[in-house]
C-alpha cells in the first residue's frame, strides 16, 4: 500500500526554510481542501509513524492543521511542541473551550497558528494567544492589506504571508512587515511516497482490544497515548466504517 504526504515549505525574510506545511494527500493525485478529523489523523500518521518527521522536515517545523475536536481534546498534546506548529483553522469557532485549550497548549511550550485570518472581533481572544498569524493574500484585496496588518499591531504575533505568488507581492509583504513566507513564487508543494506494510503487532491487537471496551475519552487516552502513531492508526480504525459508530470518535 503506498501512502503519500505534500510538504510546501516556508521562508523567513532571509529566504532560507524555517518550517514545512504538512498537506495531505490520498494519492497520486492531489485532493486539495481535505481538511476534516481523518485528513489530519492521516496526516499526522504518515509523518511520524510512516515517514518520520525527521525525514519529512529535515529538522525543521512542521505546521500541521488540527480540527476543534482534536484541538480540545488531549490528543494535541500527543505532539512534539519542539518539532510542530499547531494551525487553528479558520472554520473553528473561537468559543470559551477553544481558547482555553489554545491558552493550555501555549503554556505547554506549543506554537499557534491562526489560519486564514481576516480581522473580525470574534477572533480577539485568540490573537492575544496565537504566535502566529497566516494571512492569504488571494482573500484580502491589496488596497486592504494594511489595513488588515495594522489591526494586529496589538498583538505580539509573527505574520505569515501565503499564497505569495509573484515578486511584487513578496515585496510588498516585506514593506509591511510580514516574518514569514509561503507560496508558488518559492515553491509549490512537493509529494512523498512511500509503500506501508500492513501491521499487526502484539501491541496494536492489545490496544484494539481495549479500546472497543473503553467508554470513557480519559480510559482510552490512557490507553493509547504514549503512542502517538498508534493512536492516530487506532482513531482511523475506529471511525471506519467496519466499526459502524454513529458518532465519530475524536
């Protein structure tokens, strides 16, 4: 079975790569917008239990989108703060439990990342937590661009500018002030390949067999949790259609 991962890489003012966006990618070809729980599940999987971050990232960062689900749960502390930078996506409503889990996971030693920002008020909270901030160019007009920058003065985050795809937009991204970079004018995307071997360890039959006794979040955390790729494999199982849950496990 061939599993595959994107990784889109992101410069700083010096153009060297501090970071690698992690995208996900059920094959050959490219599925852009897959962004819900089992997307991230697979892509968490393929980096650290298939590939290897290492391998992936080359030591950088990698930036990885989380859903709300896993954003509240314990499941995001199953990652490496040292080695990730943790995307709250846009479509996440910035409730009370969303920022306190986003507020824990920083006090935790994680870097945040609001995705897709355009300034609403609403999202307030969450600016005097997140380190950085992801602006794509392709959503906010250019005569509104600073005004939208000058909106984040308050906040001590660093600005990423994406979907950066020509040379002017790039200076005109540093003229403002913009740390980070990300786009086609510096490279697209590159795929990984890799062939997996099916598996059935001792350790995933024993983990199985608790899980599908489980009852409680915590009893299944507890579980499962000191492996981050097991875990992952385990929430796509359980979610599959071979279980029949009605509710997805998260």
């Amino acid at each position: 079975m061939n599993v595959f991962l994107a990784r889109q890489p992101i410069f700083d003012r010096q153009g060297e790569v501090v970071a690698y966006e992690l995208l996900y990618r059920g094959g050959a070809v490219e599925n852009a917008g897959q962004r819900g729980a089992r997307a991230t599940a697979q892509v968490l999987l393929n980096t650290f239990g298939t590939f290897g971050i290492e391998r992936v990232t080359g030591g950088k960062r990698a930036f990885v989108n989380l859903t709300r689900s896993l954003l509240v749960s314990e499941y995001a502390t199953l990652l490496p703060a040292a080695q990730v930078v943790i995307e709250v996506l846009e479509d996440v409503e910035p409730d009370e439990a969303v920022v306190g889990a986003c507020r824990s996971l920083v006090h935790q030693g994680y870097t945040l990342a609001l995705d897709d920002f355009v300034f609403q008020p609403r999202f307030v909270p969450l600016l005097e937590v997140v380190q950085i901030v992801k602006v794509d160019l392709n959503q906010i007009p250019a005569p509104e661009l600073a005004t939208q920058i000058a909106l984040l003065a308050p906040y001590r985050c660093q600005l990423l500018a994406e979907k950066v795809e020509t040379q002017a937009e790039h200076q005109t991204t540093l003229d403002l002030g913009f740390d980070l970079f990300q786009g086609y004018y510096f490279a697209r995307p590159s795929l990984l390949q890799q062939r997996r071997e099916p598996t059935a360890s001792l350790a995933v039959m024993r983990s199985m067999r608790h899980v599908l006794t489980a009852t409680q979040l915590d009893e299944m955390g507890a579980a499962i949790g000191a492996d981050l790729a097991l875990s992952y494999r385990l929430l796509r199982l359980i979610n599959s259609a071979a279980f029949g849950l009605i509710q997805e496990v998260s």
